[in-house]
C-alpha cells in the first residue's frame, strides 16, 4: 500500500518508479525540511540505482519529455521562468551551475544539501532547484532576484504567478491507495 499526498507517493523512491519528477516532492522544504530531505534522498537514491540506459543526458522522464517536446522544449517545461534561466544560465557547455545557484542563492532557495555525485546530479540539481526557486518567485510577487553584476530584478507575468501558485499549493490530505 503507497501513501500519497494528493497524487505523490511520500516516498521519493516509488515516487521516482512512477515518473514523478523530483521538484514535485509533497513536503515543503521550511514547514517539514526532515520529511522534505528524507524524500529527495530516496528520490536521488532510486535515480542513481537505476539501471536503464541514460536518456539523451537527461534526467527528465519520458512522460514529460514527450510532453515538453510537444510543446517546443524537449528539455525543459517551457514556461517564462525556464526560458530566463536558460537565457541566463546556458551557455555553450550547457547550464553554467554556478551562475544558477548564485541565482538560487539570491532567492533564498539553498542548494548545498544536494547529492552532487552519481549519474545526472547536475540536471537533477537543476531541475529541483528551478521548482524550489518557481515557489519562492511566486510567493515574491514574481520578482527573480538577480545577483549582484547580472542586471536589474525582473519581475515575470500575472499569468506566470497565478499557474505557479496554482501548482504549488498548499500538500492536501493524506491518500491512502
């Protein structure tokens, strides 16, 4: 039997069999940082066990892949936010990690508690870190702090807030299935 919260296993490593990708953990990281870290831990644990050849680099499931790719942005979700950090962040290597954690740093979203080693860390990192810093921009008002040197604070949609709020919610009641 898997308990969920709302529609996630609580716990990471059956959520990762299922496809669930790592930034959708159930618990939030200030209200419940023990429950948050145990589930990104079996999140990671799970990903470096598994055996299936690497995809194209990335540690985006096929579900969304395919889904991301229907909409123009094979390795990513495509919204403002994504596209800031890749006009950003990207450069002839791929994501230059260290300006995005400066970003993330910046925003209050930290980093450092991480799993760096294994296969895909790196996306791995981004892709959690990117929806840690979505929630953190949304409850800013949609203000993305920028670190000192890049520029001025830029300020994403109405649109933007309100889908990313809506994504975010509040966890719901725990489901028994």
């Amino acid at each position: 039997m898997v308990i969920r919260i709302g529609s996630i296993p609580s716990d990471g490593g059956v959520a990762y069999k299922e496809g669930v990708m790592a930034g959708d953990c159930p618990y939030l990281e200030d209200e419940e940082e023990q429950e948050f870290t145990r589930w990104n831990r079996e999140w990671d644990e799970a990903a470096d066990e598994h055996e299936a050849p690497p995809k194209v680099g990335s540690v985006i499931s096929n579900r969304y892949r395919a889904l991301y790719s229907e909409m123009g942005h094979p390795t990513h979700c495509g919204d403002r936010l994504a596209l800031l950090l890749n006009s950003l962040c990207n450069n002839k290597a791929g994501t230059n990690l260290e300006v995005f954690e400066r970003i993330c740093q910046v925003n209050g979203v930290d980093l450092s508690k991480y799993n760096r080693t294994g296969k895909g860390w790196q996306g791995r990192l981004r892709m959690t870190g990117r929806n840690l810093l979505a929630k953190r921009v949304a409850a800013n008002d949609g203000v993305l702090k920028l670190p000192e040197g890049m520029g001025e604070d830029l300020r994403l949609d109405y649109d933007w807030i309100e889908t990313t709020r809506n994504k975010y919610k509040p966890k719901q009641e725990m489901q028994w299935t």
